[in-house]
C-alpha cells in the first residue's frame, strides 16, 4: 500500500471539526490538513491521498455554497456520508480560572453559536479565520486572561484545558460531511439497507424543464431529500442543480426516474452512491416520537 492510500484530506488546521470527523470515521488513517477546500479534493484527484472529508451543510449556518461550484471542477465520486454533531468547548491554558477569562476568538459562526453564554459570562468575542488556529494561537501566546471556542480535539492537539463542554447556545447544532474518492465504489443493492444517490444535473431550455425532469422521482416513488441549485458558468445564464435522492441505480423506480431525468436534462452525472448515514433516521424516529 503507497503513503497515499493512507492519507485522508482535509481544510483547516489540525483539530478542526473536519478533522475531528476525519478521526471518527477512518481512526487508521492519517489525516492531512489544507488551507482550502480545492487543495484537499485535488489531493484525492491527483493521486496523493485516497480520501477527503468535506463538510456540505450545517444545520444552522446552511450549505458550504463553495463545494457546489468546486464539484463539477473534480472527477471526485462520494462514496459516503457522516453528520458530526458540533460540541463546542471552551478552551483555556491549563490551571485557568473561569472568572479570569476577559475575550473568547474564534471562528465567527462559532462565536454567534455561543453569543448568549459568553454575554453571561461577560466576555468579549474577537473574530478568528478559524477555531483550531485559535486555538494553536493560544497554546502559543500562553495568555490567561483569553480562551477560545475549539472543538475537544483542539484541546488534546495543543495542550488545553476544556473549562466548558457543549457550550453552544442550542443543542443539535450537526454538519454533514460528504466523503470523497476518485474511483466510483457503487455498493451492492441491499433490500434491507438505505441508501442515497447524489445526482449533478443541468435542464434543457425548455418551458417547466426542471419540473419534468424531476417528474419522474415523484411518478416512481423516489424520496428527494435535498435539491440545490448554483451557477456553475460564468456568464450566469446557466443554473445546475445538485440532487439528493433516497434509491439506488439498480432499483428498477430509479432507473425509470433517470430515464425521465436524462431525457429533459441538457447534462446528467450520478457523483456517487452510498449508504445512507444512521444519524438521518435517528432524527425521523424522534420527530415521530
């Protein structure tokens, strides 16, 4: 097996929830760090790591609007999914008092997750690029009277203490990653087992194209969990759209809802299919609880 074949990509620094991610799904791997999102997936498309881990949407902060235009730059196939539920944490050098804290950075979504327990406690937010920078950043400076809001991993990868678990305002705060390979890994079709299908598609200029191209998922029965829409030329007269769906290819609904897809779309290209995470239907069993 190459070095390659071991690595997993990310953006952001060591101890990013990316990275956190990484350390869950694939604890085997070695985890790579990028600055940016295009560097990580073009370390799988070149050859020099296998995988990457790229988070898709948040549930409060919404879709990461980057990774649609980057997709169709990529051969890339996803091969998998994972929901990490964000629990940030107040980090602070070791041996500091809560009481002695006076500013708190970091990212500023992050910032805004936790805006009514840092005004409890009467501290000040600066804004950071990133949550682990601002976390190496204080392992650096040492300061006692600052703390930052980084995951646990963070705290472990540069010698912190975590003076308060889960301290986001609300609870649920969860980002779905999108796990990525060059080589398509289709898996086999399993009665008893979900899964999702991610299509990239464009329409044909012709009236009510989009609704006839999805036509055929609602005439065959085919769940469409998550439709995105994006500009992927630049002149801004050609809209895209990136299509969730709970079916198989080898399902034969799916096969007569692509059929009626591929004849009212100018372009069609399925980036992958993979099981379907447990987290999706953990919450469908609490909302019918």
């Amino acid at each position: 097996m190459s070095t390659a074949d071991n690595i997993i990509a990310y953006q952001g620094c060591p101890g990013a929830y990316s990275h956190l991610s990484c350390t869950r799904v694939y604890p085997e791997m070695e985890a790579h760090a990028c600055e940016n999102f295009i560097d990580a997936m073009f370390m799988v498309d070149n050859g020099e790591a296998r995988l990457a881990m790229i988070p898709l949407e948040n549930s409060t902060a919404g879709r990461v609007e980057e990774i649609y235009r980057l997709m169709p730059k990529t051969q890339l196939h996803i091969i998998g999914e994972h929901f990490e539920p964000v629990n940030h944490c107040l980090l602070a050098m070791p041996g500091t008092r809560i009481e002695d804290i006076r500013t708190v950075s970091s990212h500023p979504q992050a910032l805004a997750q936790c805006d009514t327990n840092l005004k409890q406690l009467g501290m000040t937010p600066i804004a950071a690029l990133d949550t682990a920078g601002s976390a190496s950043e204080l392992a650096a400076t040492a300061r006692r009277d600052h703390a930052v809001i980084a995951s646990s991993l963070a705290a472990e990868l540069y010698g912190l203490e975590i003076l308060r678990e889960n301290f986001q305002d609300k609870t649920g705060n969860t980002t779905r990653f999108i796990i990525l390979a060059k080589d398509s890994q289709m898996p086999a079709l399993d009665p008893d087992e979900r899964f999702m299908t991610t299509i990239m598609f464009a329409v044909k200029n012709l009236p009510a194209a989009l609704y006839k191209a999805l036509g055929g998922f609602a005439t065959n029965g085919i769940n469409m969990v998550k439709l995105e829409s994006y500009m992927e030329s630049d002149t801004m007269q050609v809209s895209s759209f990136h299509l969730d769906v709970e079916a198989h290819p080898h399902e034969q609904a799916m096969q007569y809802a692509l059929q009626e897809l591929h004849f009212f779309a100018k372009t069609v290209r399925v980036i992958g299919t993979y099981p379907a995470h447990p987290f999706r239907y953990t919450q469908l069993v609490r909302i019918e609880d």
